[in-house]
C-alpha cells in the first residue's frame, strides 16, 4: 500500500502547477527528511533543485546522529528517466557527487542477530534500478575510522533487476605520495544462485592495509580474491603478497546440500591457507613460525544448530595444534579432541609472537579430549616449560584433571564436573617483595560442578606456597537469582614478614582470617563477615604494633546494599587493645562510631604512661549539618572535643569546644621535656570556617602550682593562676585579640592587639612582677613594663615600651617596624648585674650595668650597635677563691661583632684585663688578650702564687680557637697538706636517695654525683680549644709541710688541646732538706712537674750514711696533695729498721722507750698526721724563706735564716754557738749557671761558678 501511494505521488507531480513550484520544492524536501530521518538519524538537506526536472541537484546532504554530523556529501547530481518509473524501473543515468566527507562512524545500536540462520539472497525491489554511472569526485574518510585521514575518487555502474544484480566499482586513493587501487567485479542471480566475484587490492609502501596489519616496514600489499560458481558449491582463491613476493595462498570452499538423510540443507566451510608469512612479522618473531605456515580446517553447520569441526590444523616451525570437535545443538559438546606441541624439539627458548615484553618458552604441550560415545569423562594435560619474561621466568607449569560431561541434548539435562590441580615451580621474580611473598613454588587445586537449570559450585578452590595457604568455596546461581556467589575464603599467613617487600611495611607476625560472603554482580550488593586471628602482628608503624602485640582477634560485617554501605560489629581485641566501632554510609547521612581501650597509653607513646580510652561519634548529613564528639581519658585527666558541622550551602561556621582538665602535669613531663607539676583545667571555644580563613576561638585556663621546670619562670607561676585571651579573624582579614590577659600571685600580664584589612593596628600590654626577689633573691620590690604598638597604613609599625625595676632597673624602647622585616628601635637603660645570679649561681655579680643599643636593618645581630658598660662591678666565684673587684667593662657592638675593654682588681692583689673583638654570630671569632699582673692565686690548703703574663685567644670560640702565650709565677708556695683522715680513718662516701632539687643543685656544683663520687672524667662532649701556654718559675717554687723544706724552679708547657692538655717540663731542685726528729737530711735531688688532673706530682731524694754506716735514701714521691713516703737502704733492711738507724743510729730492736715514741712521732709527721712544725710556723711569722736549726762542722748548735732579696738573688745567714757569722749568697745567672760568694766573722770568704743541670 504504502509503495502504491509513492507511485500515484510521483506520477501525478507533473501535473501540478508551476506557479507552486517554490512550494513543491518545500514540501518535496520536508518530506525526504522526515521519512528518512529516524531514531539516531537525522537527515538535513538544502539546495534541493529540479525535484520536477529529469536532473536534481543538491547542494548539500548531512546525516547525524546524537553526537552530531558523521556524513556530508556535497554537489550531488541525479540525472534520470521519470517516465521509466511508471515501467517499474528505475533507471539512472548519472549519479555523482563532488564531496563525500565521512568524518566517523555513526553510533548505532543494532538488533542482535536472530538466532536462525537466514540463506544469502538479494533484496527483492518492486522495481529495477540501473545506475549506469556511480561516481564521487571525492570521498575524504576522516582519523578515526582507519586509523589516518584518507582521500579516494570512486568510479562504477551497479544493477539491480529482478533479483539479479551486479557491480562494477574502482576507487583509487587521492592522497599525495600514497597509491592504491581497490577494483571490485561481483554479480549474483536469486534464480540461479550463480556467484561470480573478483576482488583485487593494490597498495604502495605505507599503505592502509599495511599499517592496520601492522606489517613491519609497511610493505607494498597486494590481494586478490577470485571465485565463480553456484552458492551450493562456491569456492574462491586467495592470493595475498608484500613487496611483490607471495606470501599467504589458498582457497575457501563452501557447500550447501545434505550432510546425511536427516540433515538436507547442512553448510560446509573449508579453508586450506599456506605459504611463507615470515615477512608478516617483526624479525624476533620469525623463528616462532618458520618459512612454511599452514592452516587447514573444515567446518559444518546443521539446521539445528550443531557444529561439526571435522578437522583443524594449524602448523609452524615451533607450533603444532591439531583437534575435532562436535557441539549439539544445545550447545553441549558431545565429543572434542585438541592436541599440541609448542617449542622446536631442541629445548632452545622460543619467542612467542606477544607484543610487550620478550616472552619466550622452551616447551610446552596440550592434550585436551572427551568422548561420550566412550563415555562421559573428559581429561586435561597440559605444562610450559621455560617460562621467561623480563619481570619473571618459571621453570614448569602444570595444568592436569578432568571431570564428567553429561550432554543436555533434548530433554536431558547437562552436567559438568571439573577437578583440577595446578603446580609451578621454579619461580622467580624481578620484584623481590614479591618474590619474598610468594617463594619459588605455588600449587593449588580447583574443583567445581554445574548442572543445567543449577547453580555452579566451587567446592574447593587453594593456593599453597611458602609461609601462604589460601582456601575458597563458593556457589554461583543462575540469571534467575542475578548470578549471586556465595563464597568462603580462608586466608592463613603463618609469616606477615614475606610480604614486608611487597608491600614496602615492616609488617610482621601471623594472621588466620576468613570471609563469608554474598554478592550481587548485576546490582553490586556484598554482604561479607570477616573473623580473624592474630598472632604478634607487626604492620611496621611505632604506635601501632605495640597494640597489635600478642594473640589478637577480628571480626567485622560489612554490608552493600540498597540502604548504602555499612560496618556493623567492628572488633579488633588483643591483650595490649579493644578497638570497637561501626560505619554507615548512605547518600543521605554519615554516622561513624568507635571506641580504643589501651592497657597502657605508653605503647603509643613512650613518655605517657597508665591506661586510657578514646571514644569518638561522628554523624553528618549529605546537606553538611552534622556532629563529631571525641573523649580521650586517662585515670583523672580527661580531654573532649565538640564540633558542630553546618550545612554546607548556609557557609556558617563550624561551632568548636574542647575542654581538658589535666590533674598532674607530671604525666606530660616526657613528652614536652619540661619538668611539668601542678594541674590546669582549661576551654577553648568558638566558631571557624572549613578552611580556618575565619574564626573567633576564646580560650580561658585555670592552673594550681604550676611549674614548667625553667627555673626562672617557675617562681612566678606558683598559686592559682588564671589565662584569658580571645582571638578572632574576619573574611576582611581584620586580627582581634581584645585580651590577653595571664594572673598568678606573683606576677600579671594584660595586653590587646587589633589588625584592620586596610593595613592599620594597634597593640599594647602592660606586666607587673610583684617582687623581683622571686627571680632575684638579692633585690626586693616591683617591677612593671607598659608599652604600645600602632601600625599604620603604610604597613609601619611604630612602638614605645617603658620598665622599672628595683636596684635602680630602667628601661625604654622606642622605634620602627616594617613587615618586612625592617627594624629601626632604640633601647637605653640600666639593671643591676645582681638580677643574673640566680642563673649564675653559685658565681654571683655585683654592680650596674648601663646600655645605650639599637638595631638598624632587619632582625639579625649584625644590625645591632651601641654601647653595655659597667663600673665598680663585683665577680666571686668559688673557683676562684676570691672576688673580682672594681671591674670597669665597655663593651661597643658594631658590624656583628663586640669590642671588649675590660680591667678587674682581685681582691687579693694584682690586676687583671681582657681586650679585643668577639664575633656575635656563630662561630664567634674571637681575636682577644688576657693580661694579669701579680695576680694573687691561693687554695688556703695547698698553695698561693702570684701570676704575670698574657694569653691570646684567637679563633672561633664555637671551636677551635688557639690560646697561647706566657705566664711567669712569682713566689709559689705548696704545701703539702695532712693526710685528709684522722684515727678514725677515711670517711664513707654518702649516696643521696630521694635527693630534691636543691640537694642536687649543690652536689652538682660541689662536682660531685647522687653517689657522692666525682663525675666520670670521659672527656668533655664540648669544643676543644688547641693550646701553648709556657708557664715560667726560675726559682722560689717552694714545696713545705710533713717535714720538707725545698725550693725548685724551672718552667713548663702546656700544649694539646682544653680537652686534652700534654705539659712539657718540669720544675727541679734547687735546695731542700727533710726534718725528722730535730734531724735533717739535704735533699740531693728532686722535681715537680704537672699531670694531665693539674695536681703537681712531685719526687724528693734525700741521702745520708747512718751512724751505723749504712747507706740511706729517704724518698718522697707522688701528687703533692697525697706524696707517700719510702726508704731504701744498703744493705737492704725492713722500712722500720730503716728508719730506726736514720734517727737514732742503732738498731730497732735498741732503742728505748721514749724513742720508740719519737719513731711513731716521726712516722706521722711523715705520713702527714704531724702538723707544719714550730719552726715552720715560726718562720712563716717573721716573713722569711728558710729557717733551719743545724749543726756545723764540729757538731755545734746553729740557726740558719735565708731570704729572696731579687728574683735571682738569694741570702742566708747563719749563725753559731760560740757566737760566730757567716753569710752566703746565690746569684742565679741562667737556670743551669748559678755564682755563690761568702763571708764569715773571722775573715774567711768563698766565691765559685758552679754548673748544676738535674737528669
């Protein structure tokens, strides 16, 4: 009907008049597109002429779809004969078009194909259709549909009548520098069925073919495929060649006819393909198929369905398959046969023809059969040896097993069983954590079956390697329950450790975990219930594992639904944790809870200890509108948060509170390195945006006896104290802090500081201290600083500050700031060095210090200058067992560095002085002097020197400054003291347990330990400073006490370095002698000389012949604080035998009584028990050198007196008896040369050069 209405259409337009011509053309053109038009088409034409005429024109036709314009043709001609229409033919005699452009293929969504087979026939036209020209000057395919752009002219003639037609179409490409020739002669008749087809293509290099194949170097491409004959019986040839040389030849035969009396209308499909492809290759894969490929198989299809593949085979050089199979209609197999071989029977790799990586094997084989007819088991053997890839090579792999068929044709129902094993070994991989993980070797099995109309079961399905055993089951259900699986997977790692590499953790331990599920592949729904066990488990993270320690437990539901996601039931457990929690997770809402007990907060972090519990509830909607609470407790101490979140599209701020209420600070002394006590509760609340651009927070804190362990804040911190502030941040940028304001009994500080967007500020504060006395003991009263700060809008901060304070404290700051930062602020002023004490002790300053800085330029010391100077300032130290008296100091600051000019007077005597430059900046170079003159030097118990000298410190003070220079000693005078226990004896030293502060303090600065010993001595962590410091005492180095009486000189040098110090040299013998019992001995020989602890060591000799004739030394050695005391003798006797005929010249075993006392006399006068002596005393009260009574030459009483007169002169006198006089006297000329003169009362004189040099 519709075809009749369209004929009576055409045929009556000629009858229309011309004056509606305009009007036809509309109409003809609307009515085109509309009934070509249609569901994903669109058709639009403009420029339609001659639609009445026996030529139409268009001047432009696009067809689109719902991504837009695909096709364009433009200039379209159509020259035909109407009249021929009403014959039923449709005869064209040209149809052209200048411009054919196809950009992409159209988006179709085409029906699936019917499950019938359909026999080839062309479509049966109510009319005939002779287009005796077909051209298209151009036709431009666009990128995407070849892969490259492409130009093509197409010529030809087609027909169509009756069920016959035939085509005669040749396009040859246009582009330039490419070639290409496509020619296509085909004809078929329904009637006969007769089909005649020639296809021939013709390429140059880089041709299309070529580069959609993929052909290395893109060869020329030539193919052809010629055939004739009856569809029943159709064969064609195929020839294809590259470069002008065959490659692939053969022939595809099909046949239509009975196979067998119940099949009369089975297709038969053969195809045979042979030949050299080599050059169809890149040369790495050539070897893989060799010169000769072939490729036979012979197919056929039965009305019902059933497919008969009577026979496949496909040969290469390293490849073999060969196979039969037969498929009812059903589509159960009822037999199957395929076999091969893969590698060249050498065992040399072979590259397999894969893209990516080299993939090569040497071997591999296949055998896959079944046969109902022999009955209803199938098998499968199958292995590949050799395995090698960049990332992994395997030496075998094995597949073998079988199972059941059970063929479903009619009405009999299929079943499959299969059991298979796996096996690979030799397994090695480029990634060693994943080698670590998985070992060299994997094995597993799976067992599965299904039967039709039933789900699919996985009874077993496992994975065993080193340290890993992976379990599964699972049932799969049918399309009628959306292919839902419910499975069980076990999962055992006895060793987490192999994973570390893999997963680039330092975990650890061992896990047991299970997961029982269900999923819904078609709408994606999971619910799963995961139960675990744990044993030391270790996911490398410091404040994780130590929970995880030990045997642990995990269980969680987790839920995908059509309500959202969900964790419900989350616990992990183990003897350290309990984690408990849950999740919900919907387009509307968010909800999350959890819970964290810890034995001990300490395995978190080493320096809290004691348990605790977190808690925290999150609930937030998809608007933004939520909440999130959070509680952290441990015993007393507790901490919670509070957030209320707003919806998003408002833009309100979120609302903020935590409160802590802290009751023993001491808790937190590990983690801040403070030494915290007391307690504080504290509140900070308020509103801040999302990305905290805004906020107005107010924190407000209470303490109880707070202490910080800074000594100096401490004191101002005791009491109750209170903190207030607040703090806000508007969208302009504008900064409030409207107060700030710290109160505690001793101390208070307000201060306000507000910021405008403009760039305008304002600030001041305003801090009182009640009495000074808290931070220094040796001042009382007040102490307070105002001062300001006002920015203006040139970003210039200008500030004044003002202070006064006790013992003449004053203070005043004034200047500028940029925000640069450039500061340009002046400070003068006045303190009392006193107010330092406290951070000195047990050193302490006296006197005033006057400053008059500034600082120019930005923030650094090298901008600072001005002038610190004291007068009459006072230094005692215990180190220095005297004060430092009228110290006059001027100290300038310029260009980075601090020129010093410093003169002291010692309360002892002398002066002393420190001049030169200090850097301020590390490493302080220092270029500086130290000078003494007579400076006094004394320790009551052990010696009394004066000092004259200068030392240099040149260098960096950070480390590695030198010190060097020369020191001369004046009179020195050691003694050597009483031993330090009386008959007691040594006292024990005393271990301080529980020592408080202060305790500690002092022992500390006594140099002493909690075990009353000194401090190891393993040298010092701090800089080393390199010395040469010659030290110099020609004579009067006096050495008196238990006895002795000696004068040495000489001089020493210290070199080495502060940390290590190495003295050179010695001071020698002079003159000497030892008292014993109102008997002395002249020292022969001696020296002192310094040890690395700075104690002099000390050794005497004093020989004399008993009045017994036998030979004595008498022998003093060791440190001059605890010399011991030795006597040798020859012959050799017993030390008491000794000292027996020393003193009394007679035996021991001859003296009497009260000699036996004198003997213990003299043995503690030796071992430094007997005090200095009445003539040593005496001595020491009239101020002279040397006082000795002695005997002359003829055994008569003497007194002999000597004194220093100069540096090298010495003079004594001595005086007789019987009355006479003799003086003597000692010019030292050098150390080693020494002229001595004398005159007695009766006349005699002496005078002598003596040479003396001591080994």
């Amino acid at each position: 009907m519709r075809r009749a209405v369209f004929a009576l259409c055409v045929v009556a337009s000629p009858a229309l008049s011309q004056d509606t011509a305009e009007a036809d053309k509309g109409y003809i053109t609307t009515f085109l597109e509309e009934n070509l038009s249609g569901a994903g088409r669109v058709i639009t034409i403009d420029g339609f002429e001659g639609a009445l005429s026996a030529e139409a024109t268009i001047a432009s036709l696009t067809i689109a779809d719902d991504v837009g314009v695909w096709l364009r043709m433009e200039d379209l001609t159509l020259d035909w004969s109407r009249s021929a229409l009403l014959a039923g033919r449709v005869d064209i005699t040209e149809l052209s078009a200048g411009l054919i452009a196809i950009d992409r293929l159209p988006n179709t969504d085409p029906d699936g194909p019917t499950p019938e087979a359909t026999p080839f026939a062309l479509p049966d036209l109510p009319v005939s259709i002779d287009i005796e020209t077909l051209a298209a000057t151009r036709i431009e395919l666009g990128a995407p549909i070849l892969g490259e752009a492409v130009a093509v002219g197409l010529n030809g003639a087609v027909s169509l009548d009756g069920g016959a037609g035939s085509a005669q179409v040749s396009a040859a490409r246009l582009d330039d520098g490419q070639t290409g020739q496509f020619d296509i002669d085909a004809a078929f008749s329904n009637e006969t069925r007769q089909l005649d087809l020639s296809l021939i293509l013709n390429e140059g290099p880089g041709g299309i073919a070529a580069r959609l194949l993929d052909l290395p170097g893109l060869p020329s491409v030539g193919l052809e495929i010629v055939g004739s004959g009856p569809l029943a019986g159709f064969g064609a040839d195929l020839r294809l060649q590259t470069d002008g040389a065959p490659r692939l030849t053969g022939r595809f035969d099909m046949t239509t006819g009975a196979a067998d009396a119940e099949t009369p209308n089975a297709q038969t499909f053969a195809l045979d393909l042979s030949g050299d492809v080599t050059a169809l290759f890149l040369p790495d894969y050539r070897d893989f198929f060799g010169p000769e490929v072939s490729l036979e198989t012979h197919v056929t299809r039965f009305p019902s369905g059933a497919v008969d593949l009577e026979r496949l085979h496909l040969s290469a050089r390293t490849l073999d398959l060969t196979g039969t199979a037969q498929i009812g209609a059903e589509g159960w197999p009822s037999a199957f046969d395929l076999s091969g071989t893969l590698g060249d029977g050498t065992g040399a790799p072979v590259r397999l023809p894969l893209s990516g990586d080299p993939t090569t094997v040497t071997g591999g084989t296949l055998s896959l059969f079944f046969d109902a007819a022999r009955g209803d088991e199938w098998g499968l053997t199958a292995d590949l040896r050799g395995l090698s890839r960049p990332t992994l090579s395997v030496d075998t792999v094995r597949l073998s097993g079988g199972g059941i068929i059970e063929t479903g044709e009619g009405t009999a129902l299929g079943r499959l069983t299969a059991d298979l094993a796996y096996d690979a070994q030799g397994v090695s991989l480029a990634d060693q954590g994943m080698q670590q993980a998985l070992g060299d070797g994997l094995s597993g099995v799976l067992s599965l079956r299904h039967a039709e109309g039933e789900p699919t079961f996985i009874d077993e399905l496992t994975l065993d390697g080193p340290g890993i055993a992976l379990s599964a089951r699972a049932e799969i259900a049918g399309a009628d329950e959306d292919f839902a699986i419910d499975s069980s997977v076990n999962l055992a790692a006895r060793d987490m450790g192999r994973f570390a590499s893999l997963l680039g953790q330092d975990i650890g331990g061992a896990a047991d975990v299970t997961i029982v599920s269900r999923v819904i592949p078609t709408s994606g729904a999971i619910r799963a219930f995961v139960t675990g066990d744990t044993a030391d488990l270790r996911v490398g993270f410091a404040q994780v594992d130590p929970l995880l320690d030990g045997a642990g437990q995990l269980s969680v539901m987790a839920v995908r639904d059509a309500d959202g996601v969900r964790l419900d039931g989350l616990s992990i457990t183990t003897p350290r944790a309990e984690i408990t929690g849950s999740l919900s997770l919907t387009s509307a809402e968010t909800n999350a809870d959890i819970r964290m007990a810890l034995a001990d907060i300490a395995d978190i972090d080493a320096r809290l200890e004691g348990p605790a519990v977190l808690t925290a509830t999150a609930r937030r909607a998809a608007s933004g509108l939520g909440r999130i609470e959070a509680e952290l407790q441990s015993g007393a101490d507790r901490v919670t948060v509070l957030a209320d979140l707003p919806d998003t599209e408002t833009g309100a701020p979120i609302r903020a509170d935590i409160a802590a209420s802290l009751t023993d600070l001491r808790r937190l002394a590990g983690v801040t390195g403070q030494d915290l006590s007391g307690a504080i509760t504290a509140t900070l609340s308020g509103t801040l945006s999302e990305d905290f651009s805004t906020f107005d927070m107010a924190l407000s804190a209470e303490t109880r006896s707070l202490q910080s362990g800074i000594a100096v804040i401490d004191p101002l911190l005791r009491g109750a104290g209170r903190v207030s502030t607040r703090i806000s941040r508007a969208a302009s940028g504008r900064i409030d802090l409207p107060e700030i304001e710290i109160v505690t009994p001793a101390a208070s500080l307000s201060a306000t500081l507000s910021t405008s967007a403009e760039g305008a500020g304002t600030g001041r504060f305003d801090a009182r201290l009640a009495d000074v006395a808290l931070l220094a003991p040796d001042f009382s009263g007040p102490a307070s600083a105002t001062g300001s700060a006002q920015r203006g809008a040139d970003g210039v901060w200008t500030i004044t500050a003002d202070g006064t304070g006790p013992g003449g404290t004053t203070m005043a700051l004034s200047g500028t700031a940029t925000e640069d930062p450039v500061l340009n602020l002046s400070a003068t002023g006045s303190a009392p060095l006193g107010l330092l004490n406290g951070m000195l002790a047990p050193r302490r300053l006296g006197g005033i210090a006057r400053y008059d800085l500034r600082l120019s330029g930005p923030p650094a010391l090298a901008s600072l200058s001005g002038t610190v100077t004291t007068d009459a300032a006072q230094l005692s130290a215990p180190t220095l067992g005297q004060s430092i008296n009228q110290i006059a100091a001027t100290v300038d600051l310029s260009n980075g560095s601090a020129r010093i000019d410093l003169a002291a007077a010692p309360e002892t005597g002398g002066q002393l002085a420190l001049r030169g430059t200090v850097g301020l900046s590390a490493p302080f170079n220092a270029a500086l002097t130290a000078e003494a003159v007579n400076f006094v030097q004394r320790d009551r118990q052990l010696y009394e020197t004066t000092i004259s000298g200068a030392l240099g410190i040149n260098g960096p003070l950070a480390g590695g400054a030198r010190i060097d220079g020369r020191l001369t000693l004046g009179e020195t005078n050691l003694r050597v003291p009483s031993s330090d226990f009386g008959t007691l004896g040594a006292l024990p030293e005393v271990a301080h347990v529980g020592a408080p502060a202060a305790v500690r303090q002092t022992l500390d600065r006594a140099g002493l330990t909690l075990q009353g010993t000194e401090p190891a001595t393993g040298g010092s962590g701090g800089p080393a400073y390199p010395l040469d410091i010659v030290v110099e005492a020609p004579s009067r180095i006096f050495i008196r006490g238990r006895g002795l009486d000696a004068e040495l000189g000489g001089s020493l040098r210290l070199t080495g370095t502060t940390a290590l110090v190495i003295p050179q040299g010695q001071f020698n013998l002079i003159r000497g002698r030892l008292s014993i019992l109102q008997q002395r001995f002249d020292l022969t020989e001696g020296y002192a000389a310094i040890q690395g602890d700075f104690v002099p060591y000390v050794r005497l000799l004093a020989s004399t012949r008993a009045a017994t004739g036998t030979l004595i030394n008498v022998i003093i050695e060791g440190v001059v604080t605890e010399p011991e005391v030795s006597f040798t003798s020859s012959p050799e006797m017993p030390q008491d035998e000794i000292l027996a005929q020393l003193i009394f010249g007679r035996d021991l075993s001859e003296i009497s009584p009260f000699q036996a006392v004198q003997l213990a006399g003299a043995i503690s006068t030796l071992a430094g028990r007997g005090g200095a002596g009445f003539v040593d005393n005496l001595r020491a009260g009239i101020g002279l050198d040397d006082l000795d009574v002695t005997t002359d030459a003829d055994g008569n009483a003497a007194v002999r007196a000597g004194k220093y007169i100069s540096e090298n002169v010495y003079t004594d006198l001595t005086v007789t008896g019987t009355g006479e006089t003799r003086i003597d006297l000692n010019l030292d000329l050098t150390p080693d040369i020494t002229a001595k003169g004398g005159v007695s009362s009766d006349g005699e004189t002496s005078l002598g050069i003596f040479f003396e040099r001591d080994y």
